[in-house]
C-alpha cells in the first residue's frame, strides 16, 4: 500500500489515531467523517477535533469527548455546539 492508500485505511488509521489522536490530519477526508475513527482520536488528544469533518465537529458525543480531553478543543466545535449547556459544563467541570 502507498502512503495515501494507508491514510484512506481504517484498520491503518484507527491503529494510528490510537498512538496519537493528532494522527487523524493525515487521514482521508472520508476517515474524518467516521464517527468511530475521530471518536478514538479525540479521545486520545482533544485537540484532533479540529481534523474532523464539520458534521463530526456539530456531533455532540464527539465535541464533548473532545473538551473531556482537552478543554481548549472546544474552539473546534461548531458553534451551535459551543453554546450547547452541556459542552458549556463539560469544559467548565474540566
């Protein structure tokens, strides 16, 4: 498999988001658009949020996983999510 063939693999890709969420950057568009893929990546660093898709960055499950981690990844959700109460008291609880 080529380099891009690999970042367009889930397998690939979820082994590597597992290592560092960061990993998520260099993961197919349609990689970021899977709620399993960016849930494990945001989980390990919050601040992977900001490589998701915007549908994933408006998923309220993935945009408070996000802040449980790293409160500053809040900036990356989308901001109908940012005035969410609950998102509001997960970074606030944080």
């Amino acid at each position: 498999m080529t380099n891009t063939q690999n970042w367009a693999n889930k397998g690939f890709v979820l082994k590597a988001v597992k290592q560092n969420g960061y990993n998520l950057e260099y993961a197919s568009k349609k990689l970021r658009n899977d709620k399993e893929v960016v849930l494990v990546a945001v989980k390990k660093n919050g601040w992977a949020l900001r490589f998701a898709s915007a549908e994933l960055r408006n998923d309220k499950e993935v945009a408070l996983e996000a802040v449980r981690e790293n409160v500053r990844a809040l900036r990356f959700a989308s901001e109908e999510l940012i005035n969410d109460k609950e998102v509001v008291l997960a970074y606030h609880n944080n």
